[in-house]
C-alpha cells in the first residue's frame, strides 16, 4: 500500500500520513514526506528548532495542546 499523505491546508508545510486503514490514534507527520514523526511519543522533543517552528505556525491546535511539554 502507497502512503497518503495531506495537508490540512494548502498553505502548510506539514504533511500528515492518512493511516486510517491501519492504525487508529496514531497521528504521522512529516516535513518532507520522508522523515516521520510520531505526534504523541516525539513532539516537541524530537524536532529541530526549525521544525518546533514550523510546526507551531502551521499546526497552532496541536502545537496549543502540547503547550505543557517541555520544548528543549
């Protein structure tokens, strides 16, 4: 099976893995497509400053949500 990847908006530069047919709560982002990210077990902590970044302009309700994890 091909991974699916979207957006939530056009304008974002985060990309989400549509894994809906194999694994339910499990939310897959990337910046690149190839790169994954899983956002419960390695946000914020597994991501660059620049990807911190990003993520928190392009995806404000979860970067919102994880306001309580320690960023660095």
């Amino acid at each position: 099976m091909q991974s699916k990847w979207f957006k939530n908006d056009e304008q974002s530069r985060v990309w989400w893995l549509d894994n809906s047919d194999e694994k339910t709560g499990v939310f897959i982002f990337s910046f690149d497509k190839k790169k994954e990210y899983n956002l419960f077990s390695d946000y914020p902590h597994k991501l660059s400053n620049k990807e911190k970044k990003i993520f928190k302009e392009d995806e404000p309700f979860w970067a919102e949500f994880f306001k309580e994890r320690k960023n660095d």
